[in-house]
C-alpha cells in the first residue's frame, strides 16, 4: 500500500505562484511515475504534469511552460511549481504515482488551488 500526502494549495491572485508537494509513504519497492491530475467543478480529472523515474516529464497543452514538475527520489516525493497562474487553473490538485510490483495506481485526497482576484 501507498499513502500519498499532498500540501500546498491555497488562494492565489493571477498571475502568481504557488508550489504543491506529494509525499509517498508506505510499503513499496520504487515508484515509477508520479504525476499531477486537477479537476474543476463540472469537469473530468484531467492529467497536469507527469514524470518518470529517470526524469523525464509530460505536460499538458494548457500547462506547458508554466508549470514545471519534479521529483526527489530519495525523499519519495514530488512537486508541482506553478507559475504565471490563470482562473482556469482553479481545481482541486490531485497527485498520483504507480509503484514497480504493484499494480494500479495510488491517489492522494487532493489540494484546492483556486486562482482569484
């Protein structure tokens, strides 16, 4: 099992930043891929960033070249830098990750990020 922690949402006016952490804990080999996935009120969830375990990283369309993702994997966590924020990012941030061995995928309860002036 995996238990995911996320912290670091909150408000935030246009066009400033915020920063999201996942910790992982629990009882795993390693994680492969850990990544953030945001839903709005009305709307389906919706993958935001992803990085494997060699560090490469995908991003969405709507996202790319604001937000940046990364990842400690000696600390077993991952983080989402959001820069440059917009009202259409406002959701609750979900993080998510898989682990070599297991099968599926683990999710976090989520974090509010609302952008608003």
């Amino acid at each position: 099992q995996v238990q995911l922690v996320e912290s670091g949402g909150g408000l935030v006016q246009p066009g400033g930043s915020l920063r999201l952490s996942c910790a992982a804990s629990g009882s795993f080999f390693s994680i492969n891929h850990m990544g953030w996935y945001r839903q709005a009120p009305g709307k389906e969830r919706e993958l935001v960033a992803r990085i494997s375990s060699d560090g490469r990283t995908n991003y969405a369309d709507s996202v790319e070249g604001r937000f940046t993702i990364s990842r400690d994997n000696v600390k077993d966590m991952v983080y989402l830098q959001m820069n440059s924020l917009k009202p259409e990012d406002t959701a609750v941030y979900y993080c998510n990750v898989d682990v070599r061995f297991q099968p599926g995928d683990y999710w976090g309860q989520g974090t509010q990020v609302t952008v608003s002036s």
